[in-house]
C-alpha cells in the first residue's frame, strides 16, 4: 500500500520536471536585472527613486491574478504586445511553458531584489572608495568588492526566487491556464487533483513533494549562507 502510495505517475513526474525547469529558468532571467536594480536602490538617490521602489515591490501586495491578468492583457495574442509578436513573427507566450516562466518571474522578482539590496546596503562604503582611490573603476569596485561581501544576501534572494518560482500559482494559472504536460506545474496539478474524485492520494503525494522542495531548497540556502558569510569574513579579516 505505501509502496503505490509512493509511485509517481507520468502525469505527476511531468508537473515536478515543469516546475523544476520553470523555477530555474525563471531564477536565471531575474538574477541579473535583479541585482542591478537592487544596487541602484541602494546605492543611488534619484528622482522618483520611492515609486520605482514601490512598483518594484508591487507584486508582493497585489493578488497573484492581478498580474497574471495584466500578462494576459499585454502578452496574450489579443495584447498590444503579443498580437505584435504573433502577427509579424509567429510567436504566442501565452499559454505556454515559457509563459509560465514570465509569470514566476514577476512574482520572484522583489524578492530577489529585497535580498540582494540588503546585502549590498551592508557593504562598508569605505571599502568601495579605497578600491576606487587605487584606481579601480566603478564595475570593477561592483564585481571585486560590492558583489562578493553581498553575495550571501543575494544568494539567499536566489534561493527564495526559486521556491516562489516552484509554488508559483495565482498569475500562472491567469496568464497560461492548466495544461497538462504544457504549463501544469506542481501547484497547478495539486489544484487539478482536489477537483477530481478519487484526486486526494495524488495531491497528497505532491503535496508531501513540494514540501521536501521547499524544505530542501532552504536548507541548501541556509549552508551555501553560512559558506559565504565565513569567506566575507576572511576578506573582511
């Protein structure tokens, strides 16, 4: 009985590989955009500087549908964007895997930046300016002093990408639907098996599953930190 219990069907194993490949294709296309725009929201001081801020952060307050359906206004093939993109080169996003990874993208991005803007922030600025006196450039001073002493505050907001990737729901269903082997991912099959009798063992299962993932995902996280945060001290020693 616990042995059938623990056989994942084709259908199952098709919506955990789905959303391990949307999650890290989805923490891949966020990272360094992310990382620049948590830079210049800790590092500069502009006008407006508060509402990008905000519009950054926006996905966190508003319910997941409302972006999922601004997705689908914009990039479905009746959008001003997507009826471009189908029309002139044959190209549909939505409804599709790599909608999905768009619609995770948005949601995983705040968080992304929130982590990697905390970790910057806490670099000593006067390491920056004696890395700049000796004559390194701005980039430089970025990929030889900034990034690596926040590095574990950007690999947490790595880490945290990837599990809101993974349990993604709300804007994916909105923008891609719930197609089997297309854009069902492991939230998007949990949803579809309590609909259906008989359903409770599989969603259970991938329940059980998404969990581990989670789990797994922030245990990793928490000893890939502690790794960063001796070497930031060595540098800092």
């Amino acid at each position: 009985m616990m042995l059938d219990f623990l056989c994942f069907t084709p259908s199952e194993i098709s919506a955990l590989l789905l959303s391990l490949k949307v999650a890290l294709c989805c923490t891949i296309i966020i990272c360094i955009p992310a990382i620049l725009i948590a830079w210049v929201l800790a590092k500069k001081s502009f006008f407006g500087k508060s509402l990008i801020d905000s519009l950054v952060h926006l996905p966190l307050v508003l319910p997941p549908v409302v972006p999922g359906f601004l997705l689908l206004l914009a990039l479905g093939k009746q959008g001003f964007i997507g009826n471009f993109l189908y029309t002139h080169f044959g190209v549909s996003i939505a409804f599709t895997w790599i909608g999905a990874v768009l619609a995770s993208a948005v949601m995983a991005f705040p968080l992304l930046v929130r982590s990697a803007r905390l970790g910057i922030s806490q670099v000593d600025h006067r390491l920056e300016l004696a890395a700049a006196s000796l004559g390194a450039n701005p980039i430089k001073v970025f990929f030889t002093i900034t990034l690596p002493l926040s590095f574990p505050g950007v690999l947490t907001g790595l880490v945290l990408a990837f599990s809101r990737s993974l349990g993604e729901f709300g804007a994916t269903i909105t923008f891609v639907g719930n197609i089997e082997n297309v854009t069902r991912t492991l939230p998007l099959a949990i949803y579809s098996f309590t609909q259906v009798p008989g359903g409770d063992a599989p969603a259970i299962r991938l329940v059980v599953l998404s969990m581990l993932l989670a789990l797994g995902a922030l245990m990793l996280s928490d000893h890939l930190e502690r790794i960063a945060n001796k070497k930031v001290g060595n540098i800092h020693d």
